[in-house]
C-alpha cells in the first residue's frame, strides 16, 4: 500500500480522501431523509401549468357521485314542496351531460365529482296558484363523495287572497275616502300584509315586485310612490300583464308603476303616495287602482336562460297572476 517510509503514495491518498467523501455524502443524505416528515402521496393525472410547470391534479376518491334532486317549504323544513325539478345544466353539457331534463321530486342522476350543475328547483313558473310555490335557482360543483342534494326551501305564493291591503288617507284614518279638491297635492299611505309563511314575490330572485296605479287623467295629474325619506320614487316600466284584473270602468285612464318590496311571512310594508288633482274635482269615481306585478324566475325553453322577470315571451304572467290588490279612495 505505501510505496515508502516517509509517506504513502499520493495517489492511494487520493482515493481514500474520495472514498471518506461519498461516504459523508451517503451519511448526510439519509439523515437528511430521516429528519424531513414523509407525507404519503397519491399519483394523479399531470398537466402543464404557468411556464410550463407539471401540475399534479387531485385524485377523486370516489368514481360516481350520486345526485338527489329534492326542496322543501321554506318555512317549514319537514313540508315537501317539490313536485318536479329542471335540470338545466348538468355533468358534461353538450358531451354526454343533461340540459333541460326535468326529474321528479327526490329523484337521482349520476355523475362525476368536479361536474358543474344549474338546476332549477321547482319546475313550475307560470301563472302559479294560491300555495304553489316559487321556483329557486341552485348552481354548484358536485362534490368528491359518494352522494349529494341539490337542495333548498321554497317560498309559498301569496296571492290575491292571502294578502291584507288597507287604506288610509292624509289623517291616518284606515279605508276612508280622502276628501281632495281641485288642483291640490294629498299624501296618503297604502299598507300590505302577507299571510302567515308565505311570500308576494320570489326571494330566491332578489329582485323586487312592481305596483301599478290606475288614474284618471281628468281629475288626476299624478300619482307618486314616495320613497321612505319622503322622495318622490322613480318610475319603472309597466310589466305587460299588469291591468289584466284591473277593470277600468271609464276614459282617459293612465298607469304609472313603481319598484315594491318583497312581503313575506307577515311582514307589513307601508308606502306613502302622493295625488295631485288637476282642475277637476276628483269624486268617487276617480279612485285609483293598484295592482301588483310579482317577480320570479322563468325559464325560457327557446334559449335556456333562466331570468327574473314578469312575464314570459309569450306575455304569460311569470309567478302568480298580477291581481287587484285594493284602491286609493277620494272623494
């Protein structure tokens, strides 16, 4: 090994000195191993990411994910309210997915966790009846487990004779006449109940109804909403269906509508209106109708967009019917 007494050969020292090194590096690397906590990692599918990175996707736990369709009262968990639901969007879309496929209440379908969904619980829209309820909108991801709800509560519709209107003229006094002569301005005050778990309008839109008012242009200049600072409130378009249970026994009638707010569950709402007379004097025969237009989701099975609206394209009321509601009385 050593080619002399004074020292060893320069290339066996070398090779020690390599030898000692990997040895080191061999040392430090499983301490390094050892030290660093472990997680178990479970291979998934790659794609390239930002700059060209691989990008590790997760791993489904479960294959299929299976799908319940169900609602119930809002006001009442333990009530049914569904009779049948539309799914608007479901799965893969165009590929392999469901559009516009309607399911019965607490019906299932199948699909993938990650799958995107637009459902419409509720199927019915149209010119819905005294307790039927209101349609809700309901879109998601479908969770990685093995089942899943598309769930929510719908509110019952209040219609013409679940709702309490009352009247009261400039001195607070409940369904009398306000006495209004010629070229003057009065402000009285309209008040709405809803009856008791129910709703005037669909709460899932988070829109607003429309109250329309009925006048007579030879005695009525105006007729405005005012807003609760006492403002006079902006007008807003007339939904095509208001007026078609309002009978306007007289000529020269006009219409004005305003946004109204939702009413549920016996809420009160009381808005101020102010009537401004022309130099006519108004009588009895010029009190001033109001009917109301309710908002809700509708379906349009032409382009499959689901809006919060009035009326349909075919002028068909969307909610309940718009109905009569009560007068404003002059005398």
């Amino acid at each position: 090994m050593f080619k002399n007494k004074k020292g060893a050969s320069p290339l066996m020292l070398l090779m020690f000195a390599i030898f000692v090194g990997v040895v080191v590096l061999i040392v430090m690397n499983f301490r390094g191993v050892s030290d660093t906590p472990r997680t178990l990692a479970v291979a998934g599918q790659q794609q390239t990411g930002q700059a060209g990175q691989q990008v590790t996707l997760p791993v489904s736990l479960v294959e299929d994910v299976t799908v319940t369709f169900s609602s119930f009262d809002a006001y009442s968990k333990g009530t049914n309210a569904g009779t049948g639901h539309r799914i608007l969007t479901a799965g893969d879309g165009a590929v392999g997915g469901d559009i516009n496929l309607q399911v019965n209440d607490d019906g299932t379908r199948t699909y993938s966790p990650g799958q995107s969904f637009s459902v419409l619980l509720g199927n019915l829209t149209d010119a819905l009846s005294n307790n039927a309820y209101y349609p809700i909108l309901r879109t998601g991801t479908f969770p990685d487990k093995g089942t899943y709800t598309v769930t929510g509560g719908q509110s019952a519709v209040a219609g013409s004779g679940d709702i309490t209107f009352t009247f009261f003229n400039d001195a607070s006094t409940a369904d009398t006449a306000q006495a209004i002569g010629a070229n003057t301005k009065k402000t009285v005050k309209t008040r709405l109940i809803a009856s008791d778990n129910q709703c005037v309008g669909n709460p899932d839109t988070g829109g607003q109804n429309k109250l329309t008012y009925y006048y007579n242009d030879t005695a009525i200049l105006s007729v405005k909403q005012l807003n609760d600072d006492g403002s006079d409130a902006v007008g807003t378009s007339t939904p095509t269906g208001a007026g078609r249970n309002v009978t306007i026994n007289r000529q020269g009638y006009q219409k004005i509508s305003y946004f109204y707010p939702l009413v549920c569950d016996n809420q009160q709402v009381d808005k101020k209106v102010m009537v401004e007379s022309g130099t006519t004097d108004p009588t009895s025969d010029h009190h001033i109708n109001i009917s109301l237009s309710d908002i809700s989701w509708y379906f349009n099975d032409d382009t499959f967009l689901v809006t919060a609206d009035y009326v349909d394209e075919d002028n068909i009321d969307i909610g309940a019917t718009d109905y009569f509601i009560g007068n404003i009385l002059l005398s």
